[in-house]
C-alpha cells in the first residue's frame, strides 16, 4: 500500500494462508530483501497505528506480520523501560 505515488512511505505487507509457508523471523527478511525491500522499521506511534489498521483491513484469521524489531539479547531490565530493551535492524533503538 503506497501513499502518493511511489514516495515515501511505502509499504508492503505479505500475507500467506497456508500454514505451510509460515515464516521465521529470518525467512521474513529474506523474502523482503529478495523483494528489494527490509522489514518494517516503524519511526512514530502514528505509523504504528497506520500498519495497525492496514493489518486489521487485512481481516487474516491467524497469521504472523513480521517487523524488524529485534530483542536486545543480553539486556537485563534495570529501570522498567520496555522500548530500550528492543532495537530496529538498522541497529537505531526502539524510542516508544
């Protein structure tokens, strides 16, 4: 789904019913590269609510949506705050 034309934000999202094509986290981002794409690095609460929507347009029953948020392996929660303990595949840490 593209807004304006080609420009950014442009989103791609892959769905697929049959349960033998569920994909892991690593199969997910293979697929998008060999598309020419990454997976989805969400930048804003409002973006967050805009894929929301797109999936919940999608009404799919049971399925995985991957993005590329990653836990921090080897983080140990010391101050309560969740997003710090994730980071995007670009490396850039989860802010909200």
């Amino acid at each position: 789904i593209c807004k304006r034309g080609t420009e950014k934000p442009c989103y791609k999202i892959a769905y697929f019913q049959d349960i033998r094509r569920k994909l892991n986290f690593e199969d997910a981002s293979r697929a998008c590269k060999s598309d020419g794409g990454d997976l989805l690095s969400i930048e804003s609460k409002t973006e967050q609510g805009l894929i929301e929507n797109f999936i919940h347009e999608l009404k799919a029953s049971d399925g995985d949506f991957w993005i590329g948020l990653r836990r921090d392996q080897g983080y140990e929660e010391i101050n309560g705050d969740c997003p710090s303990q994730y980071y995007w595949l670009d490396g850039s840490r989860a802010t909200f």
